[in-house]
C-alpha cells in the first residue's frame, strides 16, 4: 500500500496539474486499505510476449469529483471485459497512458483486482499527464494500432452497463469519438486501447517511455517520508535526479488568486489560474496565468515578453505548505484557492518546470498536437526544441 501511496504522491507533481485529482488518489487509496488489501503488484518492463493494452479512466476531473474506489474497479472490470471480448485475447498485463495520482494508479488497481494473473508495465505514454490520446508516444509505433478501443461505464451490475468499441485509424479519430461517448456516460469513462498480442507483434514495445512509475514512486516516497515540507529547489533537484530530466523551479511561494475554470462537451476542463507573489492580488508585484485543458500547458508571466514554460515540457504544481503536489481538479485547488470567496487560502505553491521526455518530443506529431491545442488557446509562437 505504501507503494502506491507512493506512486499518486509523486505522479501529483511530475502529472502537469492532470492525471486525475490527488485528493481522490487519497481517498480511493484509504478505501482500498479500509478493504483489508495488502497484496503485491508485479511492475516490470514489457516482455514482448504478453497480451496488454492501454488502461486509463477517461474525461473530466471534476466530472469525477468524488471518485471512489469502487467506480474505478467497476469502470476497469467493464472496460476490460469489453477489449476481451472485441479482441479475443485475454489480457495480462496493463501499462498506464499517462502519469497522474489517478490514471497511475488505475492499472494498478487492476492488477490487484486479478492476483497472479495481471501486471503493470513500467513506463506510460507520456512521462506527465496530457489533454488527449494523440499526445502520446503509442501513437508513433506503426504497427500499434489505437483500436478496437473499449470504453465502459462504472456500473455495477452488467445489465446497466454502458459500452462502446471504437474503430478508428488514429488516435485523433479515437479521441473526437470518444468524447461523445464519455459525455454520454457523464463525464468520465473506463478506456483500454492500443492492445499489444501476438497479431500485430506485441507492438508495445518500444513505443512507451520506460521507467516512469518507478520515478513517481521515489520522489512520491521522499515527500511521504520528508518531516517537514521540501523546499521547492530540493523537489526540483529530485526530479533531475530521478527522471534525469532537467527541472527548475519557476515560481516559488506564490498563491492563487484566481481560477476560471469550465468543461467543454468533449468532458474536458478547461481553464486559466492566476498566480501573485501576494495572497492579496492588489499587493502583488509579480503575476503569472496558467492556462490548463484538463493539463497546464502553457504559462505567461504579466513581466515577460516569451511564456515562461510550454508543453510539452511539463508545469508542475508544488506546495511547501503542504509538502504535496496536486492537480487542476477542483477538490485539489480548494486547499489553495477559495471559491466561495474568490481569494487565496493563504497556502504557498510553486511552479516547477521539468523537460518533456526526449521520446516524447521525439515521436512524430506530438509537438504538433501539443502546438494545434495551444494555437486553440491563441498561442501563435514557437515551440520548445528538445
């Protein structure tokens, strides 16, 4: 159980403000202690002989608000029930498509739900959290297909469940189709995609960033072990070390002073936050807006002419008030920002800038899906080279 305490932890730094909310994280997880569960979790690098795919819940944070234990045991035994049944091969082992406190933990959730029989790939398509399917490194891999791509409700009884199967060429195509579909459900869904079998060569291989819940699990056990709060600067320097990807922090013991956020039809939130350097915005001498889809893509400094960070290089929220890091989900910004009063619960974070994974800028048309949802927040510069 530590291990995964662990894993959310870390992921609700490294995930970019996306992933699925923290605060749920903590309260699937006591569930699942409460449970009496103390299993083990095999987590490996891809074998190239096993039959796996894609796991993840799907959609809006908010729209989960209050995601419980059972909705995701639910959502993951419908889900994968359906890939069975559309590819005819029973699955045994799952990799995560993004890092984040909940889409970390949803594989292994489901690993533990059959014992012996399923375990976890280390690694995901992302190295953080991002707003859609094609921002991932599976969609490099030619003879890994997206689809069938199985989505399902998290209903409990299987007369009530609501499923799809997707067949599309892309994962563009699987992104626009499925957001109808997750609508439909409520805003949020179980997906498995990019099956890995004997019929396309276990093609997961190579088109995953290896060794990314390792990295969540250490830095998320140096801030569960840490007796006081890290200091930015030294949560900064872990991620260096453990990812081997440059970070620095950017803001540091800043608030939130503002939070505009909505949920498009495609179940994906949207929204800017406002950060000062004072929990009293009419104080403050440094501002700087973050703009987020679900994930924080890029941030804008009122003193600078050039943002201070873009995706896919990753903005990741840090608090040296609580020694945590969380997500844009609403129940994770309500310990730092009050929407009730519109003002700044007093509570510090920082910004820290982590580069993408090479593997990630260098996938075909990553950088471009990233640059086409900035162009949509009316960003017309460049982007980052690796």
């Amino acid at each position: 159980m530590t291990d995964f305490q662990a894993v959310a932890t870390g992921a609700a730094v490294l995930a970019s403000g996306g992933g699925g909310s923290y605060h749920d994280a903590c309260g699937v997880l006591q569930q699942l202690a409460d449970q009496g569960w103390s299993g083990t979790v095999p987590v490996q690098d891809y074998d190239g002989a096993t039959n796996a795919c894609v796991l993840a819940i799907m959609g809006s944070p908010d729209a989960a608000d209050g995601l419980t234990l059972a909705a995701i045991q639910n959502s993951i035994a419908n889900t994968v029930q359906v890939l069975q049944a559309s590819t005819g091969a029973a699955l045994g082992a799952f990799i995560p498509v993004e890092i984040g406190p909940i889409n970390s933990l949803v594989p292994l959730i489901g690993a533990a739900m059959w014992p012996g029989a399923l375990w976890v790939v280390d690694g995901d398509g992302a190295g953080r959290a991002v707003p859609e399917l094609p921002q991932t490194t599976f969609t490099g891999a030619a003879l890994l297909a997206p689809c069938p791509a199985a989505l399902a409700s998290d209903a409990s009884v299987p007369a009530f469940m609501e499923s799809a199967v997707l067949g599309a060429s892309t994962a563009a195509r699987v992104e626009t189709l499925a957001g109808g579909v997750v609508a439909g459900f409520g805003g949020y869904s179980g997906i498995a995609m990019w099956p890995s079998n004997a019929s396309n060569g276990f093609a997961l291989s190579g088109s995953y960033i290896k060794g990314t819940l390792g990295q969540a699990r250490a830095l998320g056990l140096q801030l569960l072990q840490a007796v006081t709060p890290l200091a930015t600067s030294a949560v900064a320097s872990a991620i260096t070390t453990i990812t081997g990807r440059a970070a620095t922090a950017v803001v540091t013991n800043f608030f939130i002073t503002a939070v505009t956020q909505s949920t498009s039809s495609a179940s994906l939130d949207s929204g800017v936050i406002r950060l000062d350097n004072t929990p009293d915005p009419g104080q403050s001498t440094q501002t700087h807006y973050l703009y987020n889809l679900n994930e924080n893509l890029i941030m804008y400094s009122s003193s600078s002419p050039v943002p201070d960070i873009i995706a896919p290089d990753s903005i990741c929220y840090y608090s040296e008030s609580t020694g945590r890091g969380f997500s844009n989900a609403s129940d994770d910004l309500a310990l730092y920002f009050d929407a009730a009063t519109g003002k700044s619960t007093g509570q510090a974070v920082s910004v820290i800038a982590v580069e993408a994974a090479p593997q990630l800028y260098n996938t075909p048309g990553v950088v471009a899906s990233f640059a086409a949802l900035l162009r949509n927040m009316g960003y017309a510069g460049a982007m980052p080279s690796v």
